[in-house]
C-alpha cells in the first residue's frame, strides 16, 4: 500500500510546488509583501486598541457621589 501512495504524492507535489502567494487582480500588492504585511499589522493593532478603549469607557462604573 505504502509503495502506491509514495508516487501519488509525489506527483501531487510537484503539481502544487510551483504555486506562488500572488494572486494578481485586487489583491495584488505593488509594494514590498513585508511592508504591506507591517501595514496591515499595524492597522490591527490600531483597530484592536480602539475596541479595547471603547469598551472601557462604556463599562466604566460611575463613582457614587
């Protein structure tokens, strides 16, 4: 069994290996992949911060007088 499934994979392999991570139309990037991976890191951080801080304020308790 194990000597039938080895050329299979191999040849499954070889069909996907020349695949590359540029899909082209909309998604493609002009820029440096790194700097377009930091922007979008970036931006994350910044939106992930911006919910932690509205939560904040709207669950802060009142102080009572």
């Amino acid at each position: 069994m194990t000597g039938r499934i080895a050329p299979i994979l191999l040849l499954a392999l070889a069909a996907v290996a020349p695949a590359s991570a540029d899909h082209g139309g909309a998604l493609r990037t002009e820029t440096n992949p790194v700097w377009a991976a930091v922007v979008w890191a970036v931006t994350a951080f910044l939106v992930g911060m911006a919910i932690i801080a509205i939560v904040t304020v709207l669950t802060r308790r009142r102080r009572q007088p």
